[in-house]
C-alpha cells in the first residue's frame, strides 16, 4: 500500500513533495487525472490542490476520490491562500491547509512533507546524515551487532529504531532499556529474568528483557555504565546465545539482535579498564556514529517543524515558525542538541501567541542566549521582553 497518492493537476509544489518523501524513502505514487473508474489497494494519504478540490465538486467529489483511491486522509493544499491557516472536515478525515503568504516555498514543502510521511523522523537535508541513513538501512539487512556512538541529545536510539525497522527482525519485538537509568542489582535480574524466590521480592518469574525481545531486537542503551560483572555475563550469553535466569540453573536460548549504544570514546574506556574490550568488538560488529546537531545545521529546521507537526493536539493547531524564531534556533550551537531541540519547541507551543511562533517564544536554557539570539533574530517584542 502507497502511504502517499499525489493528484499533481493544478499543484505547483506537487514534484518536490514527491521528492523529498521518495529521498525520505516513502512509499509515494503521483496520479495526472482522477477517472472514477480507476481503483487502488489503498492509501493513507490522497493529496490535492485546494483548485482540484473545487474542479472535483467540493466536499462530494473529494470523497468520491478518497473512496475510489481507498484512501484514509485527504489533504488539500491552498497555495494561494493569503493566511495560513489548518482545518478539518469530517472528524479530520479531509484536512484543509491554507500555505499563506507568511511560509515561503521551502518551509512550505517541509511542512507538507512532517504531515505526511508518518517515520517519526525528520526529513533530513544534511548529506552526511542521508548517507548515514543509507548506510544503516543496508547494515539492517545483515543480523550484525551494531554499535551507536555519539553525543546524548544525538539520535541514537532514532538510528536503533531505524535499523530495527529496516531488518527481518521489524515483525518482532523492539526492546529497549537504559543502562544508566537501573541500579546493577536490578539490571540483571531485568535483563536475565529471575524465577521465583530468587531474591527478596522475587514473588513471581520474570523471562527479563531478554527474551522478551526474542526473535527482534534489544537496545543496551548507554551501555558503557554496565558494571564490569554484569558486562562478563552479557558477553557469556552474546557468546552461547543463551542465558540462565537470575536464580536458574539451565541455560535458555535466545534468538535476538543486539544494539548497543553510549555517548563515550569506548576506545578509551576499554584502556582505562572501566569495559571490557572482548564485549565491545563482540558488540561493535559495525560502528554507527551520529552527529551533534551544530555540525548539521541544514537539519535545524526540518527537526523543529517535526517536532511542531508531532506535539499538535491536533492537526488544526500546527504551528509555525517565523522568520525571526527561525533565526534563533539557527543561531544557537545547540549543546544538548536534538533533545534540546525538541524541549524548547515544546515551550514555543507553550509560550506563542497564535498559530506563529516568533523569537519571543524561544526560549533557550541560558539567559545570556536569549539576550543574543533574540537580538540577532531582531524581533522587537522579544527585545521587549527582555528589557533591551
């Protein structure tokens, strides 16, 4: 099934949506002209122009094209439409977005593009981080370890999902847990599993994580503050594909995939003996390494619209960015990078006023950067705000 049908008649932006979802890797099919004898296994999205919508005969013929098309979602674009503006018909299963003057053609095409895609990622345009992808999608085919390096806040467990997707494994089970987030006591028992009575507490069996992600894949993220005793045991059970629950005395086989992720130089934390050298080549089968988010600045944006189209209450509620707020985010070094990202367009939902989110509303960690970014946006309300 098609995720995206595109009726490119009377669309000017129609050819670069296809693009960028199809480099995006998105299953997209474009029609010239809708007959109504045609019929298709389905689509989640049917997208037309708002003149091809009034060409169709309104609301009537946009449904009969969705019947036809077995589509889920309609979305019709009003390029000409002098305000922006998102609504919907039908309990939103036809949604109008009017592009407005204030978008230009880029950020217009990155909106339509978050709205349609449905990855959960962004639509990336740094080359180094499209290659990156396309390197991950053909390492998923291969049932290797692999080992995700690179700074927090960096996307690494996006790279995991990734690859998890991208394998035979994606029917399976995704398992994830934070090293870093457990006590060593506890990890190994959420790990291994334990039978009952095992240890104070203990009132039932538990099969851990393990196997819980038993024909899929498990995720050890942050796996560099694993304790060394905890990390002999976890090299025994990658070595045998076996484990024995915490207070068992046979062996289970396991059938998973293991991901590995941390944001140290593991090189120097093997030499400094705080992990284990043989668990990290067993682990690192192939190396991934994930970018902060200053060296991609062209990604700035597509990620903060992203995150914009995801934490909508409703498709009706997106926001958008103004020149100014865009300027802000661009001008920042972004030392907690992606995750830093998303906290602070979170506050700019939380902060606008409307549905335009100007410099005012981004609001970064360190006063001293507000001063700077909303200076350098030049926004006058924000200099306001803030005394200048």
């Amino acid at each position: 099934m098609q995720r995206v049908v595109i009726d490119k008649k009377s669309f000017d932006a129609a050819q670069a949506i296809q693009d960028m979802l199809l480099d995006h890797i998105v299953a997209v099919t474009e029609v010239e002209y809708f007959e109504s004898s045609q019929k298709r296994a389905g689509t989640d999205f049917f997208v037309m122009s708002h003149v091809r919508a009034s060409e169709l005969g309104g609301q009537s013929g946009v449904i009969e094209v969705a019947r036809q098309y077995g589509a889920r979602t309609v979305l019709i674009v009003d390029e000409q439409a002098p305000e922006y503006s998102v609504t919907t018909e039908l309990n939103g299963k036809i949604a109008c977005i009017a592009l407005g003057q204030q978008l230009d053609c880029e950020y217009a095409i990155l909106l339509l593009c978050a709205l349609l895609h449905g990855t959960r990622r962004a639509i990336v345009r740094d080359q180094n981080v499209k290659d990156l992808f396309k390197m991950s999608e053909r390492v998923a085919e291969a049932d290797v370890s692999v080992f995700i390096n690179g700074p927090t806040g960096s996307g690494k467990e996006v790279m995991a999902k990734y690859i998890h997707q991208r394998s035979r494994r994606s029917d399976g089970e995704f398992v994830a847990i934070n090293c870093a987030a457990i006590p060593e006591n506890m990890l190994e028992a959420m790990l291994f599993g334990h039978e009952k009575g095992a240890f104070t507490g203990a009132s039932t069996t538990n099969v851990g994580l393990i196997r819980a992600a038993e024909g899929g894949t498990l995720l050890l993220d942050e796996i560099s503050e694993m304790s060394m005793t905890l990390q002999a045991k976890l090299l025994r059970a990658i070595q045998e594909l076996a484990i024995t629950p915490v207070g068992g005395n046979r062996q289970i086989e396991v059938d998973i995939r293991i991901l590995a992720t941390s944001n140290r130089n593991m090189q120097a934390e093997c030499v400094a003996g705080r992990f284990r050298e043989d668990l990290f080549y067993r682990l690192n089968v192939f190396p991934v390494a994930t970018m902060p988010l200053s060296q991609r600045p062209q990604d700035i944006l597509p990620i903060a619209i992203e995150f914009l189209v995801r934490y909508a209450r409703d498709v009706s509620e997106i926001a958008y960015l103004a020149p100014s707020a865009i300027a802000a985010l661009e001008a920042y070094d972004w030392p907690g990078n992606i995750r830093e990202l998303e906290n602070i367009i979170q506050r700019a939902l939380v902060l606008k006023a409307g549905p335009c989110i100007t410099a005012d509303a981004i609001m970064i960690d360190q006063f001293s950067n507000i001063t700077t970014f909303a200076t350098a946006a030049g926004d006058p309300v924000a200099e306001q705000r803030l005394g200048l």
